[in-house]
C-alpha cells in the first residue's frame, strides 16, 4: 500500500494507507490534482475534528456515522446522505457522535494534506 500521488487517474480505496490525523481520527487522500482533493476520515465514536479554518471551499458528505457539526458558530446534527458546504475562511469542527465516514472535497487542493 501507499499514498495516492497528484494527477493519478486511478486511485483504489484499498491500496491508500490511512494516516492517523487526529485521536481517532484516520485520513486517506483518494485523489488529488492542483485544483481538487479528495479525502475520506474515518472517526470512532467521540472523535473530534478541532474547530478551524482554512483558506479552502470544502463541502463535506455524510458516507456513515453521525455527527455533531460547528459550522460558522451554528451547530446541527448530521447523518448519512447529508452534506455541507464550507467556504474558505469559516471556522468550523466536529463531534463523532456515532462512528462514521466524511468525505470531504476541497478546492484547490490542501497542500499540508500531502
């Protein structure tokens, strides 16, 4: 296994290590180009995802779980199907209520990530 590499056409969910990002937080790049990103987190039950920002528009989908989101100061609970839009520069974080997968899309794509 290994990490996904930018510009790769194909990109198999199970030949991408996971990184360990956070306490119970796990991180893989799925795919990634100059302008788009990618990445699926797996959270256990009671995860946090630090409030914070960054100068990315990100949306967020819901793959499994259940969530408590903060986003911009407004808190809701979030499950499979439902997804978020976060403009670049809003602070936001969350809560792993129930364990779950986001799969997050950045643009353009977060150079710290990789």
């Amino acid at each position: 296994m290994g990490k996904t590499e930018k510009n790769r056409i194909w990109n198999f969910n199970g030949e991408i290590d996971a990184e360990n990002c956070a306490p119970g937080v796990r991180r893989k790049i799925l795919a990634y180009g100059d302008e788009l990103m990618c990445v699926e987190n797996h959270f256990e039950t009671g995860a946090v995802g630090v409030l914070h920002h960054h100068p990315h528009t990100q949306i967020t989908y819901v793959v499994s779980g259940e969530f408590e989101f903060t986003i911009d100061g407004e808190k809701k609970i979030v499950r499979a199907g439902d997804a978020m839009l976060k403009q670049n520069a809003i602070e936001h974080g969350c809560v792993c209520l129930a364990e779950g997968v986001l799969l997050d899309i950045f643009t353009p794509m977060r150079e710290d990530f990789v």
